[in-house]
C-alpha cells in the first residue's frame, strides 16, 4: 500500500519569513495530493491540492510542487503569519481507487511574532 | 449549509464495549469516509461509502464496521473495545473531485 512520509515534523520560524514542508509518498500509481491544516481541536481542512498532471500550483502565500519521477512533494508558506501556526498533514492517493486519503504523521508549525 | 456534522462529540465507554458514531454529509455530497486520528498522529483511512456500500477498505479488523443510510448519513461501529481504539474518528463527505470534508470528529476515550 500506499506510504506517506513527511518531514520535518516540527517547524519554527519568525513571522515573515517561509516554511517548507516535504513528503514522499511510495505508490506510483496515485495521482492526488492535497495537503491539510489542523488547528488545535479543530477538524482538518483543505488549503490546497495539486494533481499528478501539474507540477506546480499557487494560491497567495501557498504553493505546492511536485515531481512525480522523485515521487516527492513540498508545501511552501511565503510571509507566514502566527496564524498560520498549526499542524499540517500531506496526503496522498490513487484517485482511479477511490479518495481514500494516506497522510503523512503531519508537521506542527509555529511562527513566532 | 450546515457542513459535514459529527455526533456524539466526545464520549467514554470501556473495554469490551461497543459504539455507534453517526456522520451526516455535507449537503450534495454522496460518498462518506471515515478516519481515525491518534494523539499526534495523522488520520488513517478505515473505510468509505458510496451508494450504501463500502467501496474501500483501509488496514482495520473487522470490529470496525459501517453502514450509509439512503439519505446518505452514515454510522460507524466498533465492537469489543479496545484501549487503542481511543481516538479522534473523523467522518469526511466528498463528491467525485475528490476534495474531502471534514466534520469535527468524535472523539472517543477507552477506559
């Protein structure tokens, strides 16, 4: 099956500056990759995805890349924001099977004012 | 629109015991996923529900157990409780692209 390793799994930074969170995932065959954040007794929520067709993806402050023949991903985080310290999973999967999501053990990130 | 909502939020039970965890979806959505979230852990997959059926199934004995209602809610079951089995149980709904929602989570303690 499918094996999701992420790293680091703890991350400091001072306001302003970036973050980068990288995982490697084991099954050629998936095609699907979101990433999560989970804020303290909150449930999990989708900040951004990035499909195997597409190298790379930009939302604001948040991009993701990928390289399928490494068979590894990263989330980068520009001009973090101590609202932007939580725990963040990656996760991935083969979409022709079903969403069925495995996550990385997750990285808790805080940003220090 | 009410989201994917979770019941009981948090409950107790004891080893040996059974319990029901029920999942309503996010409105449209048609296929429900359930995780289990260790303390400090990611969530793993236990199983999925589409058309009232289980359609994947994740590396979990069959004490862990589900149903999809036709308004598409969804229950899980665990039977013969097990100290281990104390959790965060995340329901997720979704609807073909794939993007999962999350409910809260319930989340139980095993004494």
């Amino acid at each position: 099956g499918e094996n999701v390793e992420q790293h680091p799994s703890t991350l400091s930074v001072q306001e302003g500056d970036s973050a980068v969170i990288k995982c490697t995932y084991s099954d050629s065959a998936s095609n699907y990759f979101p990433w999560y954040k989970q804020e303290l007794g909150k449930r999990p929520q989708l900040i951004i995805d990035i499909r195997s067709n597409v190298g790379e993806k930009k939302d604001q402050r948040i991009a993701v890349t990928l390289n399928k023949t490494a068979k590894h991903f990263s989330l980068h985080i520009t001009e973090t924001q101590p609202e932007d310290s939580a725990v963040y999973f990656c996760a991935a999967c083969d979409s022709n099977s079903g969403y069925a999501l495995n996550f990385g053990k997750g990285t808790s990130l805080l940003v220090t004012p | 629109d009410a989201g994917v909502t979770q019941s009981p939020t948090h409950l107790i039970k004891t080893r040996g015991q059974q319990v029901t965890l029920r999942c309503s979806p996010k409105s449209g959505h048609d296929t429900v996923s359930w995780y289990q979230q260790a303390l400090g852990q990611g969530p793993q997959f236990i199983f999925q529900y589409y058309e009232e059926e289980e359609r994947q199934r994740g590396n979990f004995p069959d004490r862990f157990s589900g149903h999809q209602f036709p308004n598409y809610s969804s229950e899980l079951n665990v039977n013969a409780l097990l100290l281990g089995d104390s959790a965060l149980y995340l329901c997720a709904s979704s609807y073909h692209t794939g993007e999962l929602f999350f409910g809260e989570g319930s989340r139980l303690t095993v004494l």
